[in-house]
C-alpha cells in the first residue's frame, strides 16, 4: 500500500538485567521493548507501525503520527486518578504514565486515532477523568495461553464496537485491573458476562479502548480494530 498511514506503537522501557540478558555488564543498560504482535496487526492491517522510546519527547510525534496504538503493560500509578495503591498493585511506570498521557495530548490537539489495548483502555479512561478497579483476579487468567478464549463481551447495538464485530465477541482475559468510575466524554459499548467495562468510545473524537488483547488471538491478522484504527489514520 503507497503511503501507508504511521501508527505510532507504545513500549516499555526496562533494563538488560531484569531480562536475563548478557553480559554481565550490561546489566545496568536501557531496553526500550516492544511485542511484536501489536506490529504484525499493523501491517496485516495495511499500516506502518513505528515504535515509540520512552526516552523522546511525545510532543514531537503529534504531527508525525497519523494514528496512536496504546499497548497493554504494567499498573497506572493510582495517584493519577486520586487512590491510594492497593496492595496487590503490579510494578509500577511513572515514566510511562507520563510519556502516553503526553502522547494523548498530543493526539488529542491532532485529531489522530486512538486504539487502547488492555492497560491502553485504562490510559484512555485515566487521561480523560475516569478511575480504576486496582484489582479484579479472575480476569487475570495468565495460566492459559494468551489466546485462549476466556468470556464473551456484549456490545451496544448502534456502536462502533458492534459495527465491527457484531452483538458479540469472544476474548481472551490478560488483565487484573477494570474501569470504575467512566470518564467523561466517553461511552460504554461493551461488558464482559460478568458486568465488568470492556469497550469504551469517545463522543467526539475516533479514540477506541478495549480490555482484552485482540493482538494475541488467532484472528489477530483479520481482527477488524485494526483495519478500523489504519483506516482512520488513513483518513
């Protein structure tokens, strides 16, 4: 495809050392990291996916980009949406918080795209007001392989969401932290069985999140959010 649209890719920044890797003394030295998978749905969906170091500085993407991809990861910093952590909070990435806030601001002021993706629906929720359970397990299912169908989700009829996918989905479940309290400007288009926020859209921008990992499934090359996400940027 000529001049496929750049779909900015969000990462995680860690160290040699808590990756195993060698040598020895390389162990203190900056990774910035990345699944693939996220990627791969890009291009099998016509984009040119970009991958974005924590280290630059967001503002400069905002009229590079023509769309954003906010992957999964690692716990929001609770502070950001006024809790206290609670105890059973995973790792925590202010840096990164910071960094994709920053990128949502910038796209934002744009007009770009947004697909949230699991911690990526939470960023969108927490950038616009919103809150977080901290802690929901048996949506954590990391005992079974990441593309094992866990629950169905349920979408509003009339909704981007349903649009795409129909009145239903079935997904995986890779996360232990859900939406509470909604932010403002945004709707929600899909819960899982157990009544637990899964889609939210925004009223007046393209900004999609979902809660489960579509980048993961066997469907992954044909699933239609990221023909919706290239297409958008495309426009």
């Amino acid at each position: 495809m000529a001049n496929r649209p750049l779909i900015g890719i969000t990462g995680r920044t860690k160290t040699a050392g808590e990756l195993n890797m060698k040598p020895e003394s390389f162990r203190d030295l900056d990774l910035d990291v990345y699944y693939c998978d996220y990627a791969r749905a890009v291009i099998a969906a016509g984009g040119l996916p970009v991958f974005l170091p924590g280290s630059a500085d967001p503002a400069d993407y905002a009229d590079r980009l023509d769309g954003l991809l906010l992957t999964g990861g690692t716990d929001i910093e609770p502070e950001r949406y006024g809790q206290a952590p609670s105890p059973e909070l995973y790792t925590r990435e202010p840096d990164r918080d910071a960094f994709e806030l920053a990128l949502l601001d910038g796209a934002l002021a744009t007009g770009r795209p947004v697909l949230g993706i699991c911690r990526g629906i939470q960023v969108l929720n927490v950038h616009g007001g919103g809150t977080l359970h901290q802690h929901v397990p048996p949506h954590a299912c990391h005992d079974r392989p990441p593309n094992s169908i866990v629950h169905r989700v349920d979408l509003v009829e009339g909704s981007l969401a349903a649009s795409l996918y129909g009145p239903s989905i079935e997904v995986n479940s890779l996360h232990h932290q859900v939406i509470d309290g909604l932010a403002g400007g945004y709707e929600v288009t899909g819960r899982s069985d157990d009544g637990a926020i899964e889609v939210i859209e925004a009223h007046r921008r393209p900004w999609l999140g979902v809660q489960w990992h579509p980048e993961l499934m066997d469907s992954r090359d044909r699933d239609p959010v990221f023909d919706w996400l290239v297409k958008a940027a495309s426009g």
